[in-house]
C-alpha cells in the first residue's frame, strides 16, 4: 500500500507539475504579445510628432513656393516695366506724368480711385 501510495503521491506531483509548466507557458505567450503590443505602440508613439512635424515643415514650404512664385511674378513684372522705361520714350512719358500728376494744357485727365 506504501508503494501504491507514493506512485498516486508522484503521479499528483506529476500532475501539478505538468499543469504548472502548462500556465506558466501560456503566461509566457500572454507576456510575450504584452510586450509585442507596448513595443510597437512605443514605436507609433515616437512617430506620431516626427509626423505632426513633417506635415508643419510641409505646409511651411508650400507657402515659401507660393511666396517665391509671386516674387518672380513681381520681378518679371519690375524687368518689363523697366525695360520698357529704357527703351520706349511714350511709355515713359505717360509713366512720367502719371506719378508726377502732369498733363498738357487742354488736356482732361480722368482719375479712377481703385477701392482695396
């Protein structure tokens, strides 16, 4: 009965044994993707403002591009006008006295006031 005993005694030692080793492998898997998941939401964390900055970095340089297309928009406009002040005396002469406020007697010179 002793042996009988003891054989039931290590087979339930067996058992528990067994059943431990099966928890502890599963609380081994559960840790693992614990740790997968934190991993790679630590990894979407640090993206997130590189992201946010990318975006304001981008936005910035579109208005740049704007800014710099009316620049040149403008200085095409400032190299016709002054070639034409260079070369052409009736563009200049009109250009002339239009900001000096001039004008030939009998002349009637109708001025638009542009609202902004």
């Amino acid at each position: 009965m002793a042996i009988m005993a003891a054989g039931t005694l290590h087979a339930a030692k067996l058992a528990r044994l067994k059943t431990r080793i099966r928890i502890l492998g599963f609380l081994n898997r559960v840790m693992f993707v614990a740790l997968c998941g934190a991993a790679g939401f630590l990894v979407v964390a640090k993206a997130l403002p590189q992201r946010n900055e990318l975006v304001r970095l981008e936005k910035c340089l579109d208005e740049a591009k704007f800014l710099e297309r009316e620049v040149a928009a403008e200085r095409e406009q400032m190299r016709i006008e002054h070639r034409a002040l260079r070369e052409d005396p009736g563009y200049m002469e009109v250009h002339a006295r239009d900001r000096l406020d001039l004008h030939l007697d009998g002349e009637k010179v109708l001025r638009f006031s542009r609202e902004r």
